[in-house]
C-alpha cells in the first residue's frame, strides 16, 4: 500500500512537471505546407523559408488574413524543386541541368532564377541559359554575366547587352565585358610616354576586347624581365613577368581598374602598392572604385577608394549594379553581412529581399532584443532551446528567421514541423 501511494504521487507530480512546462505565452500556426505526394525527400536550408512579419494579405479565394512568406524546397540532391509564395508555386521539373536562385520574395515577380538546358546539334552539347524573373522568360542566351538590381547583362555571340526588366526595348548594347580573343595583328603598338612603341611580337599575345572595341593586352616574351600592359593604345610597364591580372571596365567603358598581384591600377594610375595579394576589383562610371585585399580566414580587407570600409572578413562576391553602385557580401565571426558602398547591414536584416544560395549553412547565433534592451531571445542551430529572457524554450525545429514584433510585444519566429510552415509567437511580461 506504501509504495502504492508513493507511485501516485510520483505519477502526480510527474503529469504537474508536464504541464508546467507547458507555456500559454507560446502560441503557433499554420500557414502552408510541403507536398510529400509530389515532392520526395523535402529539404529546405537555413534561411530559405521566410516570412514577412510585418504584413498580413488576405488569401488568394479566401477571406483568411494569412502572413506573406516564400520558401525553397530541394531534393537529396540539393536541387530546387520548387519555390512557393503564398499560393503561387513555381514548379522545377525535372532538368538536367541545376538551378541557380537568384533572389527571391513574396510575390512571383521578386523570384529571380537562371535555368540551364542542353541543346544537342551536329557540333555537340552546347548550354543555353534563361533568366526568369517571375513569370517572365528572358532568353536563352549563350550566357548570362550580371544579374543586377534593375536589369541583367547577357552574352550572345561574344556581345553583350544590358536590358531592363520588363523592357526589352530599353537595352546598352555592347556592354563592356572583356573576353579573351586571338590577337591578329603583325605588330603589336602603342604610346609610352608619348612616345610611339612598335615591335613584332615572339611569343602569343594575350589578348582581350570588349564588343565595343576596348582591349588591353599583356605581353611578356623570353627576353623581357618586365611586362607590357597595354589598354586602350597605351602602354604601361609592369615590374616582372606577369601571367595575368583582373582588368575590367566601368560600364561604359570610360574608367578601367587593373589589379595585379600586390597592387591597384586605376586609369593608368597608381593608386596603392601592398605587401599582400588583391582578390577582386571594380570601378564604376564615376571613377570610383573598389578592391578587396586577400587573407586567409577572417582576414580580408575592403577598400573604397582610399578608404577601408571592412576589415577582419572574409568576401564572398563583389560587383556594381545598374545604380553606379558596389554591392558585396562578406562573412565574419558574426556571420553574413550586405554592403552596398560605405554601407553594411546584417545579412538577415535584408534577407528578405535578396537571395543567396551558398550562404545561409552556417552556425550563427541569432540574437533579437527588443528596442528597450529588456527582452532578449537567443538561439543557435546547435542547441535544441530558444532561450527568451534567460528562460529555455524547447525548439523541435530550426527556426529560420526570429524578428521582435512592437505591437504584440512578442518574439516571432517561422519554422518548418512535420512538412508543415509554421510561425511562432511567445509573449513576454
């Protein structure tokens, strides 16, 4: 009878911790689902399901009030096999050939991917590229080169060609994009100094043109201990036997940046000499320019001019858009960041309207306070709680963006649980 009565009140206690720890601050819902039916082995990373906390639209034939969201379902494979927004659901069939996602959004005009398919002829394989943006079909092209804020850069036939989109009638036709070609000249010739250089060449030239007739070459034969840097007519002598360089135009076409293996040229000039290799380079239509110092781990500079404008990270792309502007994203201890010139934002401040494949698998750690500094929530992928205001919230799932929401006075994240989007919502006091 003894041990009956302690086992009862075991039991008792036991079902009181379970409820205890059930939380009425903690509430969520349902807002769509995966299709196991039509989509085998669902997989969809950190930071490809999204919503937007801050906007509530009605239902595409439903009165429901419901949160805008997109989210980027893959196979095994790693390929997309569709991205849905709200109702709309953009089906990847089957393709040979994988899918790059761009950007993507809430609606289907914000869902920008390129698609690759093999076209067999006579010649062989050759690869066709389209970009879609929405339910807009630009292509197939030979390549495509930028994918910009307001238009892209596309390659046919060794030309390229800047369009707008949803404009293909506004276009720059001949965009300069350097391509290497075969030098057929007899002799190679240009101005140093205002002086006329010519010579017939003993080795291959190395040359590159742009369509729109802006080249530069770089020569270096046996009995030479330098190179010649000729751009454009003119020559610049180059300490050393150089093999290559990142050389690029602006736009159009009226600056140019060179970047070797420890230095920057900038029109012709000068503009910084390092101890230390640069990894990329660009300049725009204003003259202003742009590079990244190289290093290993977390420690790449970049510089806007004459400026460092991050230090200690490490630079994942670097480009400029059709606004004259840079656009970067860089890694740190802190995680991912979107600059656009002297500006850095937190990758996840903005993930909402642009997209990056590549860079959302990582181990960050996620803090969101709220604007008083009172509430706290804290998370990381690998541990299994939610920790808001030091208390420890179970997480069955990995929640993929946290936001503070000021009306509710709530923290807010989205999670995928069972195949099934969800949004979370816990209260604080």
């Amino acid at each position: 009878m003894k041990k009956l009565i302690i086992f009862l009140c075991l039991l008792i206690l036991s079902v009181s911790m379970v409820f205890a720890q059930y939380d009425k601050r903690l509430s969520k819902a349902e807002i769509g689902k995966i299709d196991l039916g039509l989509y085998a082995y669902p997989n969809v990373k950190q930071g490809e399901f999204v919503v937007d906390f801050e906007d509530l639209v009605f239902d595409q034939g439903k009165y429901t009030l419901n949160y805008r969201f997109f989210v980027i379902v893959r196979d095994r494979n790693d390929n997309p096999k569709f991205v849905a927004m709200n109702n709309y659901v953009l089906n990847f069939k089957k393709i040979d050939l994988p899918v790059e996602i761009l950007r993507a959004g809430y609606t289907p005009d914000e869902c920008v991917y390129i698609s690759k398919t093999n076209t067999s002829s006579m010649e062989g394989d050759i690869i066709k590229y389209n970009l879609i943006v929405g339910n807009k079909n630009y292509g197939p092209y030979d390549g495509i080169n930028e994918v910009l804020t307001k238009g892209f850069v596309y390659k046919n036939k060794n030309v390229y060609t800047y369009v707008e989109y949803g404009d293909e009638f506004s276009s720059i036709n001949n965009y300069s994009v350097l391509e290497p070609s075969m030098y057929e000249g007899e002799f190679v010739q240009c101005s140093i100094n205002d002086k006329l250089l010519k010579f017939v060449p003993k080795e291959k030239v190395k040359y590159f043109k742009c369509y729109d007739g802006h080249y530069y070459i770089l020569y270096n034969d046996k009995a030479m201990n330098n190179t010649l840097l000729i751009v454009d007519g003119v020559g610049y002598e180059l300490d050393g036997v150089i093999n290559s360089l990142n050389l690029k135009f602006s736009h159009n076409g009226e600056h140019w940046i060179a970047a070797g293996q420890d230095y920057v040229m900038v029109d012709g000039v000068y503009v910084t000499r390092l101890s230390d290799a640069i990894k990329n380079a660009d300049i725009n239509n204003n003259g202003d320019y742009m590079y990244i110092v190289d290093g290993e781990g977390f420690s790449e500079k970049v510089y806007l001019n004459e400026n460092v404008v991050v230090d200690g990270v490490e630079v994942k792309s670097l480009t400029v858009d059709d606004d004259q502007v840079f656009n970067y994203i860089f890694k740190n201890e802190k995680g991912f960041f979107y600059g656009l010139d002297y500006q850095a934002r937190d990758f996840n401040e903005n993930i909402k309207n642009y997209y990056y494949p590549t860079l959302n698998d990582n181990n960050k750690s996620f803090v969101v306070t709220s604007p008083d500094g009172k509430h706290r929530l804290e998370y990381n992928n690998e541990s299994p709680y939610i920790i808001i205001d030091g208390k420890k919230i179970e997480s069955v799932t990995t929640p993929h963006y946290m936001v503070w929401n000021q009306k509710e006075h709530c923290f807010m994240w989205n999670a995928i649980e069972n195949y099934k989007l969800m949004v979370y919502k816990y209260q604080v006091k």
